[in-house]
C-alpha cells in the first residue's frame, strides 16, 4: 500500500471511529453521498454508451437519454462535493500556504471554510427559493422527455446544504484539535 493510501486510510479510520457520535454520522452520511456521485458517474458513462450505440449502430436514438444523464451529474456533482471537502482534495495552490507556519496554515484553512459556508449557504438558500418556483409553477425540461424540473433543481439545496454542513464539520473539528493535514494529488 502506498504512503497515499495509508494516509487516506487513516483519515477515514479515524473519523469512522472518532470517539463523538456526530462525527461519526456525519462520516458515514458524507461517505455514502461520495459513494452515490460515484456510481452516478459509472451510470452517466453507461447511459452515455448506450446512446451512441443506439444511435450510431441501430439507427433508434433515445428521448430520455439526454435528461437521464443531466439529471445524474448534476446530483454527482453536488453530491460530490461535501465528500471532496471531507477528504480534504479540493484543489488548492500551496506555493504560499506552505510557506506558512502551523498557525498561519490554519488560519488560512478556516478562511477558506468560512468562505465554503458563505457561499454554500447562500446557494442553499436561493437553491431552494429556486426549488420551490419550480415546484409551485409545475415545471419541465424542454425536452421530449418533459423531466419535472424540481427533480434537478432539488439537488442543489441539498448538495450546497451537506457542502455547508461539512465546512462547519471541519471548522468544528479544527477547533476541538482534530485538524487534518490536506490530501497531496500529484498529477
């Protein structure tokens, strides 16, 4: 196993077993939703496939396959994102952080989460004013398909909800001494 792994292994480890309960729930819920995006994904890359088969092999495109798709990433992706945030691999320039003090460094991680929860929450918020409308107006995809928008549109108060919830997780576990170092991602 790979100096990587096993740092990314202990993380996990040690929030799944982290001595306070709602560290632990929050651990599991957050794991699951980066489950879910990822088998989102594989579905996307499915749907995907058999399009172009269906298209460009059996001459029967499909009217569903187009919204199916959409619908999937955008949940992916909202989903995603609490799960990035947990495991620390957003992407992030170090060139100055790591000039920095602990002290400096961990300031610096709680401005950047001050700011994920401002403008999580503020997307949550009009996310949902957003949700709302488009239940109350009754609205659909302009597709053939005619998708009800609040089954896309909902994703986003709940991805931006769950992505502010775990940057006041990690500000909350940063003040109780539980501070994580950043996942290294070498490309």
């Amino acid at each position: 196993m790979s100096n990587h792994e096993e740092k990314k292994q202990d993380l996990s480890a040690w929030r799944a077993e982290h001595p306070a309960l709602w560290v632990r729930i929050n651990y599991r819920v957050i794991r699951l939703c980066g489950q879910l995006s990822a088998a989102l994904f594989v579905f996307i890359a499915a749907i995907i496939t058999y399009e172009v088969v269906a298209r460009y092999i059996f001459t029967a495109p499909t009217i569903w396959s187009e919204d199916i798709s959409l619908l999937c990433q955008i949940w992916a992706t909202c989903l995603g994102a609490s799960w990035v945030l947990q495991n620390k691999a957003l992407i992030r320039i170090d060139f100055l952080t790591n000039m920095l003090g602990e002290k400096t460094k961990k300031l610096s991680d709680f401005v950047a989460l001050l700011s994920i929860i401002f403008f999580a929450g503020f997307i949550t918020f009009y996310g949902y004013q957003l949700l709302k409308e488009s239940i109350e107006m009754g609205s659909a995809s302009a597709s053939m398909l005619g998708l009800p928008l609040w089954t896309t549109k909902s994703a986003i108060p709940i991805g931006f909800g769950l992505l502010t919830l775990q940057a006041v997780m990690e500000i909350l576990l940063m003040f109780a001494g539980d501070y994580q170092e950043h996942e290294e991602v070498s490309l």
